[in-house]
C-alpha cells in the first residue's frame, strides 16, 4: 500500500481509522488498569495479569461449549448466555487475581523488589502452560455471536458495528464506574490513600491488606471482562493472547504513566490509535514496530508517562 | 591452609569421567539393523499434519514387516535387514513450532548414528535450510514430504548462493516427493481466472513459505490478464486485522491471496473480512489446506465466504484409484480410519521411495542409497508416475483446488499447466 492511499474522501477514512483504533483502545485500556492499579498500590508490575485475561477468556469459551453454542442461534439465548460469561469470567479472573496475591505475592511483601516480580513472571508462565493445556497450541475459534452488520447503512462510508457497539458500551460504563469508585467511595479514598503513602494509611486505621486484596480483585475483574469482549470482538483466542494483550496493556500503562488510571486509559488508546492507523497510511506490518518507537520517543522526553508526573496520587 | 578434598566437587569430576566413557559413542552400529529418522515439528500448532505423516510413514514400514530383503548389484550377497523408525521432534512445546537448535540436534543426531541411512524430513522449508548442510557433509538421503520452497533445490529462485550453499559437498543429497511452490503459485492463479477473477488483493505472512508463493502469485497475474491492487505482508503475531481489511475493501478486489499457513492467522484473516463486510473469497496455499483452517476460521464464517486452497498434488478423496486408492485402503484398515489430512500421502511415498533407494544400493551405505534415490525414474508411487530430477525435485505436476463444503475441504478440481 502506497503512503497516503488515494481515496475518495480523506477524512471519513481518517474517521474510519480513528473508530476503529478507539474501539481497540478501549480493550487494551481494560487490561492496563490492572497492571496500572496494582503498581499505584503494591509498586509490583504483575506480569500474570495478561494470562489472567487469557485464562478468563477460555473460561467464557468453555462455558460456550457446554451448552454446546457454536454459532449465533436464537438473539435472547445468546444475550443471556453472553451475560453468563461475562459473570463467570469476572468472578473467576477477580478470584484467581486475588488467590495469586494471597498465595504468592503477599509473604513478599516486605522482601527486595525484585522477589515478587520474579515470582510474577514465574506465575504468568505457569499459567500460560495451564492454556496451553486447556486449549491447545493452536487458535481456537471463539462463537461469533454478534451481528457483523453495519449499524449504519451497508452502502454507508462510515461503518460501525455491534461489536465495535459492544466493546464501547462494556469498557466505557466499567472505566466509569471504575473512576466513580475510586474518587467517591471510603474504600477508594482509602485505596488513594495507601497508594500515596501506605504507612501513613495503615497508622490512620486502614487495613492495607483489604485495600491490596481490593484492587486485586478489581483488577482481575476488569481483565475477566475484557477477556469475554475480547473473544466476542476478534472471535480467536489462543493461550498466547494473554502475553501478547499484556504486552500491550503494560505498554499502555508505562504510556500514560504506570500508577496513574486516566493515564493508563489515554496510553491504550493511544496504542489503539497508532495500531489503526499505522496499518492504514504506514503498513500493517508496521504496527508494532510503530507502537514501541512511540513509546520510546515519548519516554525520552516523559520518562515517567503521559500522565505519571502531573498527579501525584496513583490510583 | 591445608589442602582440602571438597566432596561434591569430586562427585562432579566423578560423573563427568563416567559420563564421558558411558556417553561414548559406538561408531560401528549394529551391522543388521537400517534406521530412518523423521525430522517434523511434533509438538506444535502442526501436530496434526505431523501426525499422519508418521502414520504415512509407519504403513510403508508395516507394509513390509520392518524388514527389508535386498540384493547387493555389486556382489550379488542377499541380505535382509531390520527396520528401525526414529520419530524426532523439531519443534517443542514452548515454541509452539519447529525450532532451529531441534532441528540441528536432530539433525546431528542423524549424522553422529552410524546406523541412520536416511532423513524424512523437514514439514517447514525453513527448517530444511537449516539441516541440508549438516546431512549433505554426512552423505545422508534426504527426503522431504513437505518442502516447498522452490529454492532449496533450484538457482534463480531464491538468494544467489542457493541452493550451493545447501549442498557444501558439491553433491545432491536432498529431494522432495511435493511438487514445488512456483508451480503452486502459477496454478493459483490460473485457477483464480477460471473462476473469473479480474482484481486481486495479495497479502503474505513475511516467512520463507508464504512470502516465497505470494511472490510467485503477483509475479504471474499478468499473464493470465489479472490486475494486482495491492500485495502487503502481515505480522503474524497480530491478534486482528480490522484496519486492514477495512483498507483492502475500499479497493473492492474480486478475490484475496493470502501466502501463508493456518499458524500465521489466516483463518483470522477471514474473520476479519466478514467482519468489515467483504464478500469476495479468499484462497490460499497448501498451508491452509487442512482442518485446523476450518477449526480457527469456524464453520460459520466459512458459509459465509468461499475459501479456496491449493495443494501440491492430490488430496485424499481424489485418491480413487491405482495405488493411491490403495494407500487410503491400507492406511484406513491400520488406522481405523481414513487420513485426516493429504499429507499422509506424502508421508508414505517418502517412505517408499527411501525403501526403493535402499532395495536398489543393496547394502547399508550412505553414499550408494543417496546415489540410488536420486536415480529413482518412473516410480509408481501413491501419487502417480514419477521420477526424481536433476535437482531432486519431483517431476509430478499435478495439483489441485479444494474448496470447504459443509465443515470440510472438498476435491474441486485437478490443477495443471496448459500443454506448451
């Protein structure tokens, strides 16, 4: 494709680009907030949280598979079944997070650094090694249950679908009530707190642990619904999306400033953003390359993010 | 300070030195015995190819009871000897396919065992580049059932130092039982003519396999009168391809060419097509002719849009007669079941046309089976007639289009050049 394709009109294909790229933002963004979330509090970069996405994300094609749905059939059936995986993908990627802080990470908590990041990095291999079990090496089709129909009109230039519809309308409400919770409930005014200064919050009677186990789950929650967007968006999950997804999410959360959660949003949709429209006036095969250049111009002249300097609070 | 004897260094010199004596290896072999090794990724996304491949293989050995009665030409001295089949992994479970550190070991392996006479192998061209310089300086047969690349055995194909930089003895020790992709590339495109394609769209994996037949594709669109809107490689590593086939249907091609393999996404490839509301179809190579094609795309995006692949030579359910039926008739009474996938086909004729090369050396000795192999003319094989050319390559040039019906690949029609 030559650089700057000659089309009829530049700007709805820029339009076109541009919803497109928000659309697979707003994904990445929902993974970020766990990596983001879980650094402003406990400052551990936890490297199993993209296999999480990935465990949930083959909980929700199990579920399908038991009751046998392959393809889209009757629209409240599968609606009521979509609901059900996202339940179940939530509860069980917040309750696999909150296990592997309990279990792992909290007896290092008072250890060097470098202790539980290692034990980080050895939970995410385990756990790719338990999808690589549960699904096989190869990809595996996930049941395309969503009309791939223009909302708009089919001869329309702009086109927008129920899935781009769905990513929207799961990613936007939870990053809502994500920042609602954070800025307006005692607990996410004692989640800000530890994140600023964690001893100072324990001397003022907050129990950290629960703060810990909070955003844990929280976390966990955010991939389990990410993980069932996912495979309803690009209907192909494999075990190896959780390091690829993950890559890019902690890419968004050093973006945008790890620790920082509006950060974390704008560094996603800013990789969504260059994705999209990389592929378009670059070269598809481009795309990744053009991520991390990006990040890197950006770090030279930001080191701590987008956004990582100008609040001080981190969560 | 005195000197000190340290307990568990000595246990370490200790079971070096015995390893050492005991890891010794016997350069002799076993004078009865002939072993023939496979080199194929194993373990893997290509499993399920491999699989029958090794059934195809093991049936050529089964057939004759694992063993092999020959007649040395020179001497007249009737021998028989035993068969011994070693499966070797090139890929590992981490990978998720072939590796080039397995591929050598194996590789070495092969070279280093006295008793090996020959190499079934490789299922990845890639990995074929990586092990024929090892086997060539070995004098070892090497056969593959699966390379494609058409320069591992032809100069002016590829790089300028192919393929000699393959064959450091001077000497061909490699061949192949699987028409090439050149010819794949070409008959892909004929076959898109016929089906009334004017417009193509050309989009490649940027691997050795894919790259090489996508060329090949936009290389012979003009001659059967097809314009070429567009070619592009995609990073396989990436999970969706929306933008860009947002971008390739603005251009409205009649069809997409996609040089590549299931592994490198091209049932996601599909996906995305529906997704953004193509409704043209898509081909591909022999690479995507396969079932795990059908499981990654889904059955419902396949009723969707026609997908089309080519194979380089004939698939099971064009096998009705002669000895190709009589393949499927033998591999299916020892495995329950009819070959899942065509490879199988190509697994058995290495196999055979290595037994034939060994029956014709009449002795166990590198140099003279790899000289009888490459002799072989007009073998009657399970794919037809053929013979080996000056390269090693297969002169059989029939392939063939399929075509997914109802979950499954379908035999569309038989592919071949028009008559010069």
């Amino acid at each position: 494709m030559p650089l700057f394709a000659d089309t009829p009109d530049p700007w709805l294909t820029l339009l076109q680009y541009v919803i497109l790229g928000l659309t697979k933002g707003s994904l990445f963004a929902l993974i970020a907030l766990g990596y983001t979330m879980v650094y402003g509090i406990v400052e551990l970069i936890n490297f199993a949280h993209g296999n999480v996405f990935m465990l949930g994300s083959f909980v929700a094609l199990t579920i399908f598979g038991l009751v046998g749905v392959e393809k889209a059939g009757d629209p409240f059936q599968d609606a009521a079944l979509i609901v059900a995986c996202f339940v179940a993908a939530i509860v069980f990627c917040g309750t696999l997070n909150i296990a592997v802080d309990r279990v792992i990470y909290k007896p290092l908590r008072n250890a060097p650094k470098l202790a539980p990041l290692v034990s980080a990095i050895g939970v995410a291999y385990i756990f790719d090694n338990v999808g690589l079990f549960w699904g096989g090496p190869q990809d595996v089709n996930f049941p395309n249950l969503l009309p791939d129909a223009n909302l708009f009109d089919e001869t329309a230039k702009i086109r927008f679908t129920a899935k781009d519809l769905m990513v929207v309308g799961v990613t936007v409400p939870l990053m809502l009530a994500l920042t609602v919770f954070v800025k307006f409930t005692s607990l996410g005014t004692a989640m800000r707190a530890t994140a600023q200064n964690p001893v100072a919050a324990q001397l003022m009677g907050i129990n950290t642990e629960t703060v810990i186990a909070t955003t844990f789950a929280i976390g966990g929650a955010l991939a389990g619904a990410a993980s069932v967007t996912y495979g309803l968006y690009v209907n192909t999950i494999s075990y190896q999306i959780g390091f690829q997804n993950g890559l890019y999410a902690f890419t968004a959360a050093v973006l945008g400033g790890i620790g920082n959660i509006p950060g974390a949003v704008l560094g996603a949709l800013i990789i969504g953003l260059v994705t999209s429209l990389g592929s378009f006036y670059v070269g598809e095969r481009w795309t990744s390359a053009l991520v991390f250049a990006i990040l890197i111009v950006i770090l030279v002249f930001r080191p701590s993010g987008l956004l990582g300097s100008r609040t001080r609070e981190k969560v | 300070m005195p000197f000190r004897v340290s307990v568990p260094l000595v246990l370490v010199v200790a079971f070096v030195a015995v390893g050492l004596v005991a890891g010794r290896r016997d350069t002799r072999g076993r004078p009865d015995v002939i072993t023939i090794v496979s080199s194929l990724p194993r373990s893997g996304s290509a499993r399920g190819q491999t699989d029958v491949i090794t059934n195809g293989i093991k049936l050529a050995f089964h057939d004759i009871g694992y063993k092999l009665d020959v007649t040395d030409p020179g001497t007249g001295e009737k021998r028989t000897f035993t068969l011994e089949y070693l499966d070797l992994d090139d890929a590992t479970a981490a990978a998720g396919q072939w590796t080039i550190e397995q591929e050598i070991a194996n590789a070495n392996q092969a070279r280093t065992d006295p008793d090996v006479m020959a190499y079934i192998g490789t299922y990845n061209s890639g990995a074929a580049k990586v092990s024929m310089p090892i086997l060539n300086r070995a004098g070892i047969f090497m056969v593959s059932p699966a390379n494609t690349a058409p320069a591992l055995t032809r100069a002016g194909e590829g790089e300028r130092h192919e393929p000699m930089c393959y064959r450091p003895t001077g000497v061909v020790n490699f061949a192949r039982v699987i028409p090439t992709d050149d010819l794949q590339g070409e008959l892909s495109v004929l076959w898109a003519r016929d089906l009334g394609v004017k417009k193509i769209y050309i989009l490649d994996d940027n691997e050795v396999y894919g790259g090489g037949i996508a060329a090949v594709v936009k290389a012979k669109c003009p001659k059967y009168g097809i314009t070429v809107l567009g070619h592009q490689s995609i990073d396989s590593k990436a999970q969706e391809f929306t933008p860009l086939m947002t971008a390739i249907k603005a251009m409205a091609p009649d069809l997409v060419y996609f040089g590549g393999t299931t592994q490198t996404k091209a049932g996601q490839l599909l996906k995305d097509m529906v997704k953004v509301g193509m409704t043209c179809p898509m081909m591909g190579p022999d690479g995507c002719f396969e079932k795990a094609m059908i499981d990654s795309a889904g059955k419902d995006t396949l009723e969707k849009l026609p997908f089309y692949a080519t194979f380089g030579g004939l698939p099971i359910d064009a096998l009705t007669r002669g000895k190709g039926k009589e393949f499927v008739d033998k591999y299916t009474a020892l495995y329950k079941a009819p070959p899942a996938d065509a490879y199988a086909t190509y697994g058995y004729e290495a196999a055979l046309v290595t037994l034939e090369a060994i029956r014709r050396a009449g002795k166990k000795d590198r140099d003279a089976i790899r000289v009888a192999a490459l002799a072989v003319k007009n073998f009657e094989g399970a794919t037809g007639t053929w013979s080996f050319d000056e390269n090693g390559d297969t002169t059989n040039q029939t392939m063939s289009g399929s075509t997914v019906v109802d979950g499954a690949f379908k035999f569309s029609r038989a592919l071949q050049l028009p008559a010069k």
